[in-house]
C-alpha cells in the first residue's frame, strides 16, 4: 500500500480520536489487558452515577425517561463517555458526535418538560448506528479506501424512522472492508477486537456493534445481515440479536457495494442485552409507518401472539459441513435438556438439502458479477483485498455468471426455500398434537468466536439468509467454557472440505474460557412475533 493510504486511514481514525474530550480518555502509560469487560467500570472515568444509567437495560431507561425520573442529556452523556472507553479499548467506532447528540437529547428534554409527553415509544434513548447507514453530515464508508471522505447528505430510512421514534444517535460502529466478512477489519478503520479477548475478532460485519454494546457503551444498535451480520457478533460477544424475516425492516438509504443485487435480500435487526429489548425495538421498527420514506418493504403490522403451552422445538446440531465445537455441542444437549424437563418437546431435524451445496448457491448469489463492484472499489482506493473475503471467493470459485448461470441460481433458491418449507409443514405428522415445528434451535456458529483472520464456516447463519427465515441468537447465560468440561474430542474426524479441519485444528478450550456461548432459534418466514415469543419461554427456560 502507498503511504497516500496509510495517511488517509491514519486520518480517518485519528479523527474519531479527536472527537472524544480529555476527560473521557484513558490515560497514555494505561496498559490494556487482553479481557477488557471491566475497565468502563474500574477505570474513573465514569461517576457512580454514569456506571448506574449504562448499566440499566433499554426497558429501565425508556421507563425513566418516560416518567421523568432521568434526562435525556444526563443518559446521553454517560453512554458517550461508555463509548469513548469502548472505543480506545476495542477499537469500534468510526464517527463520534457527542454536541450533536447532546443538543438533540436537550430538544427532546425541553419537549417532555414543556408538554409533559415523549415524543415516541424511544424518547430520549441513545442509540448506536452502524457504518453502513446514511446518518446526515456523517461519514458511510463500508469499510473502503475509496469512499473515505464520503459524507452522507440525508437519514436513511432506518434512521429517519428511529428519529422520529425519540432515539439519540451519537456514534457510527465500524465494519469490515465491503461488509462482506466475520471479522471486523479494514486498511481505512483498523481491526476492531473482542472485548473479552484481543485475540479474537468482535465478528463482523456488525463487529462495532457487537464490541461496544457488550461493553455497554449503547445499549442497542440496528445492525444489518446478510450472511450472518449482526448473529456472529452478537454470538462472540453474548448478546441477543434478531435477523428479521428480510422484508418487514425498510432498507432505503443504506449503503451497498452491489445496490443492484437482490437474491439474498439483507435484513436489519437489533443487538442488545435482554429479550425483552429486542422485542420492544423489532416492534417499534414495525410499528412505524415507513411507507412514507421507503416503498421497498412489506408493512406487516406488529402481531401480539400467544405461544403454545408446551413447544415442539426442532434440534439441529450438525450441518453435515463443519462440526461445532464442544462448547457449543454442550450449550445444545444442555438446553435439550432443560426443555424437555420443562414439559417441551425436542425432536431432531434433518434438513432437506446438502448444506455445502446451498452454500455455493449462496455464494454465487453474494457475487453474481464475480466481485467486479467491490474490487473496482478496492483498486480505486489501492488497496488489498481482505485476507479472509480472498480466501472465501477462491474457496467458492467465483466468477461472473452469465444471465442463464443467474436464472440457474435463482431456480435453485426458490427450491430450498420450496423443501424447507415442505419439510417444516411435514413435521406436523412425527408430532403427538399434530402441529409443525415452531422453532429449530441451532448453533449460530461452530465456535464461540475465532482468532483474527481465520477462515470461518458462514453456513449456519448465512442458511438462514437464502432461505430467509428469522432467527434469533440467545446467550446460554451460565455455560462457562473449560478444558475439564470442553475437551478437544479427539476421536473426530475431520471431514475433506475447506472448513471442518482448520475449525477443528484451532480449537483450544483454553483460547476460549472467556467467551459466551449463544444459540440460534430460528422460526418461520414472516413469523417474526411467535420466533421473538417463543425465544422469550426458551430464554426462561435456559437463563432462569
């Protein structure tokens, strides 16, 4: 790389440096640990006060706010300070206005003390926004050289929607070059690390999102997925997280290297730290009326549901592809467990196609130009590609496909969506009360995180994006990884493809101790409000 770029990167991120105020930075002589979980805590910087507010959900602050029992600008300050911490620690955000989002949060308080009344269901809450979204007067990069300097001229969608609602925003979180890895790392940001571990990757592409709400510095961010975005990162990070069925969020005005690309359609979703969080912020997305910004969406209205006394839920703990490891494996029989002794019913489920094959469907799908857009781009901002993204398309052999190769794909997509949903209604016959399935719970990914660069197995979540089914990542809350209960098994053996062997290879019980373990529960399309219900018994069920 020149060193024009090295400058324009050193640039970029001394930028967001800057922004933070003296009093919000850490020390020059602080040495940072490897596990930095605590230090927004212990490091005196926050008031006792500020720690109190950052630490309350997104239900406590919205309750507070409402009832005038805390300000906007009192709530607002302290998640800034959080996440001028978050960011020298993780390295996780690319833009920080902290007058800007103060003086909004001083217009939202002058309304609820003028008339007594919120401005909407998330009046007052500070909330994070990830690169990839227009924010007016803000940088949206997507992780590119090239477009570096690109300022945003209005809100997209998603943003305008939440103004409205009352959110705050104050930081843009960072995401890998194109968007289109799990890891988060860029020539122009720099690698954004695992809080709970420097030698893992935060996930990607939401890796900003997932670095600073685990370390508390937002207490929600609207991430986007299309293979695994905002799932992973909430995963290797503890958090809960929703994929939504892809139509029912409004898109307009986030940023895409290939806007022309719509097989696998991107879905926006939260990463927060409850249930009851998600649910709330799913809802309110929903809830609004986007037609007025964005007609590319489905308005589905919000649906109150009732789940089942007694679930039937589907188990899948091996794609045949990439064997999770045995954390994971154990988080899976653990809850297996915990639900059948709940009165549940679990029964094993056998999907209806190769995983490997659907994977170089989808592959083909993410690159149907074979790259050209993102690597014209990369060339324009001279700079490489991404080792893991490289790594992938040789992986996958892509190339550009011809219309007929397109319609191809697009013919084998309709067919796994066609026997997913054969096989879903089929299992109405193995069940006693005669119902389907209302949910199949699966590892999110083979492992609880992995070392920086590392080649990572996407088909867990990126199944789920094909086929476009909503899905959830739930934290096993009390699953603590070790060597003495998660030892290597050492009588596997690997499958011959690109991926269970290296995945095999890199696990060390002991590189891991410090991560969370999370699940998937995926529903069906469209279903969004019985996943997030059904999610809600089994987080009971599990995290009691």
């Amino acid at each position: 790389m020149s060193s024009s770029v090295q400058e324009i990167a050193a640039k970029a991120q001394r930028k967001v440096l800057d922004a933070i105020p003296e009093k919000w930075k850490l020390d020059s002589t602080f040495q940072i640990p490897s596990n930095v979980m605590e230090i927004p805590k212990t490091c005196g910087i926050l008031t006792p006060r500020q720690i109190e507010i950052t630490e309350k959900t997104v239900t406590e602050l919205l309750e507070k706010l409402a009832f005038g029992a805390l300000s906007s600008v009192e709530i607002t300050e302290a998640f800034l300070a959080r996440a001028a911490i978050a960011h020298q620690l993780t390295n996780c955000l690319t833009a920080f206005f902290p007058d800007e989002a103060l003086k909004t949060a001083q217009k939202l308080d002058g309304h609820f003390k003028s008339t007594g009344k919120v401005v909407g269901p998330l009046h007052g809450l500070p909330v994070s926004i990830k690169d990839m979204y227009d924010v007016a007067g803000h940088p949206v990069t997507m992780g590119y050289m090239a477009w570096a300097n690109v300022v945003a001229e209005k809100d997209s969608t998603l943003v305008k929607a939440l103004r409205d609602a009352g959110a705050v925003f104050f930081v843009k979180t960072t995401m890998p070059q194109t968007g289109m890895a799990l890891e988060t790392w860029s020539v122009l940001w720099g690698r954004t690390l695992n809080p709970r571990n420097n030698k893992l990757g935060s996930g990607g592409s939401s890796g900003g999102d997932g670095a600073l709400i685990a370390l508390k510095g937002s207490p929600i961010g609207p991430s986007s997925d299309i293979g695994g975005s905002i799932r992973a990162p909430a995963a290797f990070n503890g958090l809960y997280s929703i994929r939504p069925s892809s139509e029912r969020i409004p898109k307009g005005g986030m940023r895409s290297t290939a806007p022309g690309n719509v097989s696998i359609k991107v879905s926006c979703g939260p990463a927060c730290h409850s249930i009851t969080d998600l649910k709330m912020f799913t809802k309110v997305l929903n809830g609004h009326s986007n037609a007025e910004y964005d007609a590319s969406f489905i308005p589905i209205p919000w649906r109150e549901v009732e789940t089942p006394a007694k679930l039937t839920i589907g188990i899948l703990e091996f794609d045949g592809v990439c064997m999770p490891h045995p954390p994971i494996l154990r988080a899976m029989r653990e809850t297996v467990a915990k639900l059948e002794a709940a009165g549940h019913e679990v029964v094993p489920v056998k999907l209806p196609f190769d995983c490997w094959e659907v994977a170089l469907t989808t592959w083909k799908l993410y690159f149907q130009t074979g790259a050209v857009e993102q690597k014209a781009l990369l060339a324009k901002g001279g700079e490489p590609m991404i080792p893991s993204l490289k790594r992938h398309l040789e992986i996958f052999d892509i190339k550009p496909l011809s219309v007929t190769e397109l319609f191809a794909c697009n013919t084998e997509q309709g067919e796994y969506k066609a026997r997913m949903a054969r096989y879903w209604a089929s299992t109405a016959t193995i069940n006693p009360r005669g119902r389907s399935l209302d949910a199949i719970i699966c590892p999110v990914h083979p492992s609880a995180g992995y070392p920086h660069d590392f080649t990572s197995w996407w088909g867990y979540t990126s199944l789920y994006n094909i086929l476009d089914y909503p899905s959830i990542t739930l934290p096993v809350k009390d699953l603590k990884i070790s060597a003495e209960k998660d030892p290597k098994d050492l009588k596997y053996k690997p499958l011959d493809n690109s991926f269970d062997k290296v995945t095999y290879d890199m696990y060390d019980p002991m590189l891991f101790s410090s991560q969370p373990v999370c699940l998937q529960i995926v529903g069906f399309p469209y279903k969004d409000e019985e996943l997030i219900a059904i999610s809600e018994v089994i987080d009971r069920v599990v995290n009691v």
